[in-house]
C-alpha cells in the first residue's frame, strides 16, 4: 500500500514500515509527517551507529547512561567481503540518511536457518542496578538483486527462537527505512540480530546487503537490588558480595552494597570485615559483622529497623577508636538484636545482648 508521498506499508495496520522518500518530496514530507514517523529524540534514549566516525567505525556513535554496547559484527558470511564497513553505495532516499560509510555483508542466498543465514549481531548491556526496555529499532537497508529478500530481528532473550520482526527486502538496490517495534526489557545483557535470508544466486565474496543509521530506542532505569554475603571477605571487595534483582536469582557482584539498595545480608557462617568507611542500611547480621580499625560504620536511618542482629548474629567493634567514632548512627536509626544475637566490643570483656 502506498500513498502520493511514496510512504508504503506492508500491510494497513501494521507499525514496520520501508520508506523510500523521492528527494523532491523531503522537507514537505518531513514537516507533515515528523510526528508519525520520527522519534521524539528530546524525550527518548537512543543508541545509534551511523558508521561514518573517522574512516568508518564499526562502534556506536550515541550510547545512552548505565549502558554498554559492542560493536557491529557480520556473522555466516558467504565467503568474505574485504570489509565490514565501507563508504561503497552511501545511503540517501530516506529521512535522516547519513550517507558516507554503512556495513555490509555477502548475504547467504537460501532460506533462513537461524544457524547457517547470515546477520548482523550487537550486544547492549546494561550496568548492575539498572534495567534496559528497549521500544524500537529503525535501520536503513539496500539489497541488490541477488541480495537477501527478507530480514528478521532476533535476540538472545529466548536464545533466537522467535521473531522479533520480520519484512521484506526488494532486491532493487534502493536504500529503505525499516521502523521496528520490539518489546524486551533486561536488567544484564540483550544480544540482537539481524538476519537477511530467502536471495537468489548472489557470489560468494560479494557484498549484497548493506544497513546503515541503526537506532535502538531504548529506556534505563534503576531497579531496587538486594545484596547479600556470598563468601567472608572485606566488605570493600565487591567479589564478596553477590546481588538479586527479585530476590531470588542471584548474581556475583561488581560493585558495593551502600545504603541506597534494598537490603543487605551478612549469611550465617559468614564473616565479613569493615576497615573503610562505609554507607548502610537494612542491614541484616546473620552472621559476623567485624568493624575493625579505620573502619566506620555509617548507619542511615530507612524504612523499619536499619541493623538487625538475628539469633546467632554478631556485630564485632574491635576498633582502636572510640565507639561513638566507628560507629555513625543517625540520631532517628535504630538497631534491633534479638535473642542470641550480640554486638561485642573490643576483646569481648564488654557485649550487648544475650
């Protein structure tokens, strides 16, 4: 289907969409249709490779906060092609081409087959504490006439089993825009590919199949964390630590529990030392909890009880300095010790609890 502004559409009702925009047509088409067609780049977060960074780069040109992204990579080439990224067949035809460099690849010409059809791959990862939604994903693609007629976006949330998008490719040597909606969301890593399939005849060693200004809409966001004690250790060694997004599933750590997640927890059997200042909160001592010298604990006072010493928990000053020194409580923070549970001081000569 398609209308006197050369928009078309594969099916009405349906959100991808391959665009191919008569240069006479650009600006009133622009105008007119922004709001349909573009991303409001004020209010989302893109991560974006337009390839055209020094002499071509095969590396995002736009990331967004707390996020991490690989570079670009062609996988089941047909033979090989001498690079991924050249400046052979700019880009143009389309709202915001950026012409110069693009990636392209010799595209297997069969059927797809998840294992042996050729793609694009790039993995997004995303920091600890954090979650990635990703909305969208819009590239520009040119296939010859012996290029790949198909293309389908998969990720490694379901190890590659299902599509995320699919469309065709007119093997016409054209440049098209290829809007995507996706609906994933992750709190570590999300790998994405990009498969051509279903060409003709194309020759081994023959770049075939060509993409250029990939987007990924994309929102992050903290999420709450809890952390507990997965080995003794200092407590300023994030190896000894492992954290959960839900509590359940649990992960080595690579950064520290403070007093801004959701709770902490010192496991029973292990002992974990404090000689840094340190920042806590929901703080559970099943365990051992040793404060030693040049150690501070700074206790914040959070929802309920900010240091709980359970049965068998302890809490352990042996600090050179003064108690009221090492251990910074708000004056609002309370600590709750119960039964079996003891905070001792120094040599254990003085001890609180029972």
């Amino acid at each position: 289907m398609s209308n006197l502004f050369g928009f078309q559409s594969l099916s009405e009702g349906n959100f991808l969409k391959k665009i191919n925009i008569p240069q006479l047509f650009y600006q009133v088409t622009f105008l007119f249709f922004s709001s349909f067609f573009l991303v409001d780049e004020s209010k989302a977060q893109n991560i974006k490779w337009d390839f055209d960074g020094g002499a071509g780069t095969d590396k995002p040109v736009q990331t967004v906060p707390n996020v991490s992204v690989s570079a670009l990579s062609v996988v089941n080439n047909n033979g090989t092609t001498t690079t991924l990224i050249t400046s052979s067949s700019s880009s143009f035809g389309y709202i915001e081409a950026s012409g110069n460099y693009n990636a392209g690849a010799a595209a297997v010409p069969d059927g797809f087959n998840p294992s042996t059809s050729t793609y694009f791959e790039f993995t997004v990862t995303v920091d600890q504490g954090y979650s990635i939604n990703v909305n969208g994903m819009s590239f520009g693609a040119r296939s010859t006439g012996t290029g790949p007629q198909s293309y389908s976006i998969r990720s490694s949330v379901d190890s590659y089993n299902s599509d995320i998008a699919t469309n065709s490719l007119p093997p016409d040597s054209k440049w098209y825009l290829y809007q995507n909606s996706v609906s994933l969301s992750s709190t570590s890593s999300i790998t994405f590919r990009i498969y051509g399939f279903n060409g003709i005849n194309a020759s081994k060693n023959t770049t075939v199949w060509r993409i250029d200004d990939l987007i990924i809409d994309a929102t992050v966001s903290a999420v709450q964390t809890y952390y507990r004690s997965r080995q003794n250790g200092n407590w300023a060694t994030p190896a000894t630590w492992e954290y959960s997004t839900d509590n359940v599933n649990w992960n080595v750590s690579s950064i520290l529990p403070t007093k801004d997640v959701e709770s902490i927890l010192i496991q029973p059997g292990h002992t974990i030392n404090v000689a840094s200042s340190v920042s806590l909160d929901q703080t559970t001592i099943a365990g051992i909890l040793e404060l030693k010298t040049g150690g501070v604990l700074n206790i914040n006072d959070g929802t309920g009880d900010d240091i709980s010493i359970l049965s068998n928990g302890v809490l352990k000053v042996l600090s050179t300095a003064d108690y009221s020194t090492s251990v910074q409580q708000a004056a609002t923070a309370n600590i709750n010790i119960a039964s079996g549970g003891k905070i001792i001081i120094g040599d254990g000569s003085s001890s609180t609890g029972n």
